[in-house]
C-alpha cells in the first residue's frame, strides 16, 4: 500500500531542515481535505513519509502547505520541498 517514500523539508534560516514528524502526523491523522487520496500517506521519521501509489505529489504539498501554515507550523512566504527518493532494495 505505501509503496513510495518521500521527504518532507521546509526552509529555516535559508537551511532545508526535516519536517517534524508532529507535521506530518497531524496531516495524516486529519481528514479536513475530505479528500481520499490522502488516505494513503504514513508519517514514519523526521522529513519522511511513506505514501500510496495514486497520491499526487503535487497536490499532497499543496495540502501539506495549507495545512501546515493554519497550525502556525509554517512560517508565512515558506513553501515546503517534497521530493520522492528510491526505494531501498
């Protein structure tokens, strides 16, 4: 099921710097984009998430943006870098 693995950074002090996994589990664990297609995401570390083969990157950091700046996580004017990264053999 969560088939992909990502990492989730944020801009601090002009540094990439790992989402907390309090982020990124407060995302998974709110459904408040009714959206299913975020079912599919798994917090497991600092900065990384393991994800479902029909999620859209692009609209999980869309999301991930929006949400994050309502909790006050994310500064106003920061935008967050996800990037896939390949699976370990």
């Amino acid at each position: 099921m969560f088939a992909r693995k990502i990492r989730v950074q944020y801009e601090k002090d002009g540094t990439l710097s790992p989402c907390p996994l309090k982020w990124l589990d407060s995302f998974s664990m709110r459904n408040f984009t009714n959206a299913t297609v975020f079912d599919d995401t798994l917090p497991v570390a600092d900065g990384q998430m393991e994800i479902g083969t029909h999620v859209p990157l692009d609209q999980l950091k869309s999301a991930m943006e929006d949400w994050f700046m309502r909790k006050s996580y994310l500064p106003k004017g920061s935008a967050l870098t996800v990037i896939e990264t390949p699976l370990s053999p």
